[in-house]
C-alpha cells in the first residue's frame, strides 16, 4: 500500500485552486508504490495523479525529478508531466508533505510480461537515454556502488536470520564489486528502477514509463542491467533467454552498447542484483508488523545475484553476437 499520509477532502478541494484543473469529483489512493503516498483524482477537467513525497525523498531532489519529466516529454519519451500551479511553480504542499500534481497516463503494468514486451521496453530504455541528453540538472546515484557498504553496515550483523551463511557471501561480494566496478562506461541519466510495475502498456503496445524518483546520472548499461532483472528472470528464478535476448535487442536497435558495455555487463548484473537484494533485505529486516508496506523477499534478488556469478559474456544473456 502507498498511502503513508491521509489527506481530506476539504483540504485537496483548497490545494487544487492552485491549479487549472476544475473541482474535485472524487479521490483515492492508490496501492502500486512504496515511496510516496500517491492519489487518483477525478475533477471536471480531467483525471490526475497527486503525489505527496514523502520522508524517504529528499525535497532537494524534487526539482531534479519533475523536470526531468519534462525534458523528456519534449523530445518525444512518453511519461506523466507535473503539472504547473497558477503561480507557475510545480510544488506546492498539503498535509505537511511536499505535492505534486502529475497528468494521467492511460495503460496498465503487465503481471505476465512476454517476450515481445520486453523488447518494447528495451527499446525505450534506450529512447529515454537518448532524450535524457542535455539535461542540465543532475544527481548522483545514492544506491550505486558507493552507497552499497552503508547500506549492508545496516543488515550485515542480521544477515544470517535470513539465511545461514549470509554474511560471509555478501561481505565478499561486496568488497568484489567495489574493487572492480567499472568507472568509465558511457553514462548520462538513468531511470534505475524500471520494474514491470512503472511501464505501462495498452494491450501490446508500450504506452509510457512512470515513477522517475530513482532517476540518476550513472552508467547506462547499469540501467540495461537492472532492466534484466526485473524483466528476464521467471517466478521459478530461471532465466528467460528469449525475454533476454528480446530486450537487449530492442536496446541497441535504438542504442547499440559499445563492447566496454557489452564485457561489463555479467558485473553490472551482479551489481543491480545486490543493489536489489540490499535494500530488501534492510526492509526485511527492520518494517515492524503490520506496517502497510508489503515487504518484498530479498532471497529473490539473492538467487539472480548468485546466476550473475556464473554468467562470463553478454551472449548469456541473449545477445546477438555482432
């Protein structure tokens, strides 16, 4: 469930005069997401998303957020757009949370995504890291590899409640990745968590990326990699190499990996797959009973690591050998 802040109906009416965008019909939350509380509005204009950003985003980064979503708008990427108030700017605050207002993007996320959708959303992963190029504002990826030693200091003493043994693996792990992730790969603006749950699609067709509040500047392929992840591996922990090989080809139709990207990916693999599996497990541990966030098992994204171990080249993945 994302709705971590309650909001009334008399104070959302008095926070949408704010905005061109009619009186209020109806509202209620909405259960994707575990970020930010998160509301679909119906008003005499239309149907809108509100977002309330809540304590785990840091106001700082808002601006970087939602004009990112613009600038990706305006060269062609299909995404929700915040919406701008009367006074011009596209924040405002209600319940004590920082809030936006963002347009409705028709379509659904797939619960059985198939091959030829993860071609699709190859392929706008790569639209969207072309169109995120000459962006001006940036962020650093706080859960990339400098982040993950903090993150693990938080679990590390816990780790064997989860699974015997645990600790030793990933404390190996760890200190593997970080002597040898690589630092010069092609990078620019990433999405960082584009799970089946943030592209929508309408029947086959892909009909938008959403939820850009992990975005960063980082490596591009990293991204491909996370995408593997979420997109390629089956409910039983098998890889698809159909669903690979489909999504690495939608890629480079529109961006072709250089071969530094193409030898980097086993790594960059096994790197998003700890990323995952860190803070799951930090979540696994520390949500106390009855939060209404449902916790996600991060003995999932412990099986992808351990496959990533034994991968040696892309072609494993299913790429094309060119």
């Amino acid at each position: 469930m994302a709705v971590y802040t309650d909001i009334t109906e008399d104070d959302l009416a008095r926070f949408l005069t704010d905005y061109e965008v009619g009186t209020l019909l109806s509202y209620k939350g909405i259960a994707e997401g575990v970020e930010n509380s998160n509301f679909l509005l119906h008003t005499t204009k239309g149907v809108f998303i509100l977002t309330l950003y809540e304590k785990r985003v840091d106001p700082k980064d808002l601006p970087f957020f939602l004009g990112l979503m613009h600038h990706l708008a305006d060269r062609g990427l299909s995404c929700p757009l915040p919406l701008s108030r009367k006074d011009g700017e596209l924040l405002g605050e209600l319940s004590g949370r920082p809030a936006a207002m963002i347009t409705f993007l028709e379509g659904m996320w797939l619960r059985k995504p198939a091959a030829k959708h993860c071609r699709e959303v190859g392929r706008a992963l790569a639209e969207m890291h072309v169109a995120g190029q000459g962006f001006q504002l940036t962020r650093r990826n706080a859960l990339s590899v400098d982040g993950w030693r903090p993150l693990w200091d938080k679990s590390a003493v816990r780790a064997d409640e989860v699974e015997p043994g645990l600790q030793d693996e990933i404390a190996e792990e760890l200190a593997f990745l970080e002597s040898h992730w690589p630092k010069t790969l092609p990078h620019g603006v990433i999405h960082a968590d584009l799970f089946p749950d943030n592209v929508f699609f309408i029947g086959d067709q892909l009909s938008g990326l959403i939820d850009f509040y992990f975005a960063c500047n980082d490596t591009y392929a990293y991204d491909v990699s996370v995408c593997l992840n979420a997109w390629c591996f089956e409910k039983d922990g098998s890889f698809n190499l159909t669903k690979g090989m489909a999504l690495l080809d939608g890629y480079e139709q529109v961006r072709p990996l250089n071969g530094a990207e193409l030898r980097a990916l086993p790594l960059l693999a096994r790197g998003s797959a700890l990323r995952f599996f860190l803070t799951r497990l930090y979540d696994w541990l520390t949500t106390p009973p009855g939060a209404l966030v449902v916790k996600k098992d991060p003995l999932e994204y412990l099986r992808k690591l351990r496959f990533h171990r034994q991968v040696k080249s892309a072609e494993e993945y299913g790429l094309v050998h060119r």
